[in-house]
C-alpha cells in the first residue's frame, strides 16, 4: 500500500476493543486488504471480557427484529455465518430450537405478530399447540408456542479464540492491558492520521481507526470529540442455574412470549453448550458497567448516568418495569413467579448459583433506546456506539459492514 511506503511508522488501522464486533471487523478487514497493518488495542487482558463472554450463548435466529433493520438482515446472515465458522474450527454449538410460548389469549395474541414478523424476516418458524408443545418440552406449558428450529446455542468464548488465533497467524497485532485514554484526528498533506494515546503513556498512529468499544463506547467516543446524542446506560442481566439434577429440565431455549410494556424480552430458560440450564436474564440498572459480582459499585460510572438527562426521562417513562425488575432481583419468590407463568414445577431451591452479563445501552438524550445497531463516523474514524443482542450471532457480518465503510471511505 502507497501509505506504508510513506509511513512506516503508522498502521493502516487500529481496532479498538477485542470482543466479538472488533475481532470481527478486523478480520473483515484483512481479508479485504491482506497486507493491512492493523492492531487490535484491548484495555482488558484477554479477549471477550465483556458483552462477548457474559451472554447466554444464543445463536439467534433474528425473530423479534423490526424487518429491514440492521438488526434483522445481520442476525440473520450472522447466524449462518456463525454456525459455519464453529464448523470451519471444531466449535461446539447446537441447533436445539427456540420455543416461544404464550401462556395466555393476550400473549397468543401478541404471538400471532410475532409469527408475521418472522416470515417478513425471511425466519423459518412453526406455530403449535398446547398438545404437541407438552409433548415437546413436558416441563413447559403454555396455550401456544411459536418453534424456531434454526436458534442455537455456543460459548462465544470459543468463537472470540479462534478469531483472535484466526488473526495473529494473518499477522494482525493485538495489545492487551492497553486502555486509550486519547484520540486525535489529524489532517495532512500526506491524508492525516487518527492518533490516540494509552494509560501507559504509549502512542500509536493509524490511517483509520474503529472503535468497538462497547460498554465504553460513548466514552471512547466522547474522548475522540465526536459529539454523540448518547449515553451508555448499563443493565444488569442476572441469571440463575439450576442445579445438576435438573439439567435435562428442557432440551429446547424456552422464551416467554415478549410484553411490549417491558423494555427486553423476559427471563427464560436455557441449555448452554456446557451442558448446564441457566434461567434468566432480568434487567435491572448496573451500578457498574463492568462490575459482574454481585453488588458491584463504580461512582464514575453511578455519576455519568445520573447526570444524564436521558437517563431520568427514560426513568420515568419506564418506572413500573424498573419497580419489577428490582423486585425480582432482590427476592428470587419474585423471580421464580416470571418462571412459574410457563414453568410451574420449578421451586425456590432449584434457583441455584447466580451470574450476570451487563448489556451496554445506548439511551438518547430524548430517553428513547437506540434499538437498532448504531456506528458514528468521522473523516477516518468508526465508533459502533450501540451493538447488543443479537451481536454476538451478527458480529462477522457487522465486521464486513464495518470494514466496507473503511474501505470506501468513512466521511
């Protein structure tokens, strides 16, 4: 490439985040411009520490996405591309099957939609009974169920490893313990560079620069002088695992049939590759963004949200899901009634170790959630600033994506 000639000092790109959407693109990346300088910069010490490895592990089929969004077309390309890349590289992973379940007329009803959306998503799907639906999962009961054949479940761990793996033998750089503290955009004669600084004091210069930063990403982005209309909100998903006597409960991903006045989909339960069953997530506010144990506490993450106004309108627009959240979460009687509506024969004991995953929201200032992925652009910078579920399961073809804007031109 005409630059590295010029400069051969600078990288033609640096990444910034090693989870699933920055592994991703730079693979992207490479496999576009093979002789790319790129180096992945990662705050923490090894790959997926956060999002990519603190989820349940669904391969998701892209059912519940407004059709035509970003979301929608990725999931479903991505759940493909997921599946074949865990078959390229020996990665355990199994189609087990979703079961969407309505327990009542009203979310029979609310499955009838849902059931329409998916055929606009080009999702294959199965709507069946209450007969054939105890046949299927006897443990779960509900008037109706919607089957979704095609959703699986993997560690994305795994898939994180071999993509980092996939990129060190292509020769991509990757920095661990190397948090960027600044970014500087430059212009130039010779077509500018995106410097940034790091904690330790380093520096590095690129021609392009992507951020993946997720749970951070409004503060890499702000740092970069982008003027985003966001803040990152962090909720907290807890789960619980049933203990190892009941780890044949389901064979199948047991979904409640979403309430559109709840801002996420619903506890449910699922087999994970492992072979364990965890029921789960809630959704309640984080106290810290990457605080996983239970009652972690970070002020300057408390104080970023709380002297956000996006924050307090999305509050009180959402005061009785939050009053239900907390509750569930600080009594599992509260937790366990949410299993009981399609799940009646579990009890309190079989609540068993709990965990959690922190979903990185993006909140306007309006207190609206970006719902759909979300990139800010600059002349020579990229920052996904929203990217959760499903972007584990798109993440390669969110990388190609990524990488296509580089390539073209990022302005």
């Amino acid at each position: 490439m005409a630059s590295r000639k010029v400069r051969m000092g600078m990288d033609d790109y640096l990444v910034i985040g090693a989870g699933l959407v920055g592994l991703a693109t730079a693979r992207a990346i490479i496999e576009k411009v093979p002789d790319a300088r790129i180096t992945v910069l990662e705050k923490a010490a090894d790959v997926a520490t956060a999002q990519s490895g603190h989820n349940s592990g669904v391969i998701h089929a892209g059912i519940y996405y407004a059709p035509g969004s970003l979301k929608a077309e990725l999931c479903r390309q991505g759940r493909i591309e997921t599946v074949e890349f865990c078959e390229r590289y020996g990665i355990p992973h199994s189609l087990v099957g979703k079961l969407i379940v309505a327990t009542d007329e009203t979310s029979r009803a609310r499955l009838d939609d849902l059931e329409r959306r998916s055929i606009e998503n080009r999702i294959v799907v199965e709507r069946i009974g209450a007969g054939a639906l105890a046949e299927l999962e006897p443990n779960v009961q509900g008037v109706a169920a919607l089957l979704s054949p095609t959703t699986g479940i993997v560690d994305y761990r795994r898939i994180a490893s071999a993509m980092c793996d996939e990129l060190t033998a292509a020769g991509v750089t990757l920095r661990f313990n190397t948090e960027v503290t600044s970014i500087a955009e430059e212009q130039g004669l010779d077509g500018g560079a995106v410097r940034v600084r790091t904690a330790a004091g380093g520096e590095r210069a690129a021609r392009r620069l992507v951020a993946c930063a997720g749970l951070q990403a409004d503060r890499v982005a702000r740092i970069a002088g982008i003027p985003i209309d966001f803040r990152i909100v962090p909720f907290r998903g807890e789960y619980f695992e049933l203990p190892a006597e009941r780890h044949d409960f389901v064979k199948h991903l047991i979904y409640p049939v979403p309430d559109p006045s709840m801002p996420f989909l619903g506890v449910h339960i699922s087999p994970t590759i492992d072979g364990r069953v965890t029921v789960g997530p809630n959704a309640v506010l984080g106290w810290a963004r990457e605080g996983y144990p239970r009652g972690s506490i970070r002020p300057s993450d408390v104080f970023d949200f709380a002297t956000y106004v996006g924050f307090w309108r999305m509050a009180a627009h959402n005061v009785r899901p939050a009053a239900i959240e907390m509750r569930n979460s600080l009594f599992a009687s509260g937790y366990l009634r949410e299993c009981h509506k399609y799940a009646p024969s579990l009890t309190l004991s079989d609540l068993g170790t709990r965990s959690a995953g922190i979903r990185a929201q993006a909140v306007r200032r309006d207190g609206s959630f970006i719902e759909d992925f979300h990139v800010e652009r600059t002349a020579r910078q990229i920052h996904v600033g929203n990217a959760p579920s499903p972007a584990a399961t798109s993440s390669i073809p969110i990388g190609r994506m990524i990488a296509t804007l580089l390539l073209d031109g990022v302005g």
